[in-house]
C-alpha cells in the first residue's frame, strides 16, 4: 500500500473513532487534507467510497446514519471496534521483546520502546530479561548505512528504486533500476535482494556500496516476487561458502585476515609472504581484488586470469 493512501486511511480511521456524533462526508472532507486536495466533488466521492470500503475491509465497523440536518453521517464506536484482550505465552513474550529490542537505529529506537511498553501491558512482567531467561547473547543489527530506510520502505511499499551502486571491480559508480524484495543482514553486512531491469535477471546488492540517495519510483514491479528470497545462501555463494575447490593464493604477511580465516593451511615463504589454500567458489575473483597488491594467485590459472582481468577493468576506470 502507498504511504500516501495509508496515511489517508488512517485520518479518516482516526476521524471516524475519535467523533462522538456522526460525521458528514463534508465535514471530513474539510478535516483531512488529502481530501481537500482531491480536486472535483466526483473525485473526492470515488476516493471517500474507496477508503471506506477499505477500512471496512481492514475490519473497522463503520455506522451509517442520518444526522439531525437530514445528512447521512458515519462513525466508528469504540466499543464495537475494541480487541480482544491479548494474552501471550512466556516463549511468545520472549519472542516479541528480543525483536523489540533487537533494534539500534535511533529512527525505529522509539517504535522498539514503544512496543515493549505495549508488551508488557499485555502480560510481560517489568522485570523480565528475555536474553537472561534464555541464556542468550543481545542480539544487535547495526545499520549504518544511509541506503537501508528507504529500500526498506521500498520492499514494504513494493516500489521500484533507482540507486548508484559501485560494484568491487569498478572505479566508478553506475545507476541500477531495481524492484526491491528483501533485506537481510550477513556477517555484519546488509543486503538487498530485488530484480534488476537493466539486466533483466535477479541480483543482490550490498548496501555499503551504494552511493547518493535512493530514488523510488511510482511504477509497479514488472517481475514476479519468489516466494523465498534467498539472500544469505546468494551472498554465502559469492564469497566461496559452497567451494568444492582450492586455490593456492600469496599473501603478503600481517595482511589479509579474512582470507587467512578461511584458510586450510599455511605457508610461510619468507620475505613478508605466505602461501594460503583456501576455499574455492563462485565470486572469490571478485573478494580477491578487494586486497589490491597485498594477493597474487598462483592457481588454479583460470581464477588467476579472472583477477588479472578484474584488475586490468578497474585500472582502466
């Protein structure tokens, strides 16, 4: 649903549940703004019968009745649009209290507080510690990137994007289009899974390599959403987590830590140099580059052309 429309149907949830008489479809119209804004009295009446529907669709009771001056008026009672009361479980509360408080970006910081005070009206006892009651560690995601709020959105929304995105190999950024389905967060990264139309196929982008700000777009996704997106396992791909191969690569010594972690074994050689076996998988040409001079690969000789290429490409840039 576009905020725009959200945020109307709330006004007029909210109009409807806070008046104690009946409201016309006049005086709503002059109390929300995007009624005001609608232009003919035929536009307004094809919106205003839309959103109602909507609402009632949604579950709020709306009355229809006949005011004094003989208008027909509408109004939402409190008590026949109450919830049941909610009870939860302790494994339920837990549950929903790490998810609110697993949040440290200071824009959803009010939103996780908020929900836990809700969470604890609902049956979680003050002094109750979900991380201590099941042995856990705090689980944080941290999001640093200025990128994350509005793909989010944008994946809520189901709105196309269009961003610059610098890939590892390139010296320059490049605009992509893209129908965002899903973040997630891999080893401290975050990710966004969507459709590139420029390429017509499905990628995965990670958010530290965006650059600017991300643009949305009004038009509707022209690619089927999959039911499971799969970014983790693309990611792990990439980065050599499913090799059934090894490469023997150089390194240059007190370098290349995250290589010298995924390593089999280790070589010194001398002269500030090892020699490393690691895993070998789709993508490690790519991780390579992003250690410059400090790698030189010594087989298999087709990943040793991938990363001269590579190279050569972003030299060139």
């Amino acid at each position: 649903m576009a905020i725009a429309k959200a945020e109307r149907l709330m006004n007029l949830a909210l109009c409807l549940l806070g008046t104690r008489r009946p409201l016309s479809k006049r005086e709503l119209r002059e109390s929300i703004e995007a009624y005001l804004e609608a232009g003919s009295d035929d536009s307004f009446n094809r919106m205003f019968e839309r959103d109602k529907d909507d609402l009632r669709e949604l579950g709020l009771v709306i009355e229809t009745v006949e005011n004094l001056d003989g208008e027909i008026g509408y109004l939402a009672r409190r008590d026949s649009n109450r919830l049941p009361p909610v009870t939860l479980d302790a494994e339920e509360a837990a549950a929903l209290g790490l998810a609110a408080k697993v949040w440290q970006q200071a824009r959803l910081a009010g939103a996780a507080s908020g929900a836990l005070q809700k969470l604890r009206a609902a049956g979680l006892p003050e002094d109750f510690d979900p991380y201590e009651a099941h042995g856990a560690l705090e689980p944080r995601i941290p999001v640093h990137e200025a990128a994350f709020e509005p793909l989010m959105l944008a994946c809520r929304d189901r709105r196309p994007v269009v961003f610059d995105y610098r890939k590892a190999t390139a010296a320059h950024p490049e605009p992509r289009h893209v129908e965002p389905w899903a973040l997630e967060c891999w080893r401290g990264h975050w990710y966004l899974a969507g459709w590139d139309r420029d390429r017509s196929a499905e990628r995965v982008f990670r958010l530290s390599r965006i650059t600017g700000k991300v643009r949305t777009r009004g038009a509707r996704f022209t690619a089927p959403v999959p039911d499971v997106v799969t970014v983790r396992e693309t990611v792990a791909s990439w980065a050599g987590e499913t090799a059934d191969r090894s490469a023997l690569i150089r390194l240059r010594s007190g370098a290349g830590y995250p290589l010298r972690a995924k390593a089999v074994s280790v070589r010194e050689l001398g002269d500030g140099w090892d020699e490393l076996e690691i895993p070998y998988g789709h993508g490690l040409d790519a991780w390579l580059v992003e250690f410059g001079p400090d790698v030189v690969v010594l087989e298999p000789a087709e990943l040793r052309a991938d990363v001269v290429d590579r190279l050569r490409a972003v030299a060139k840039g």
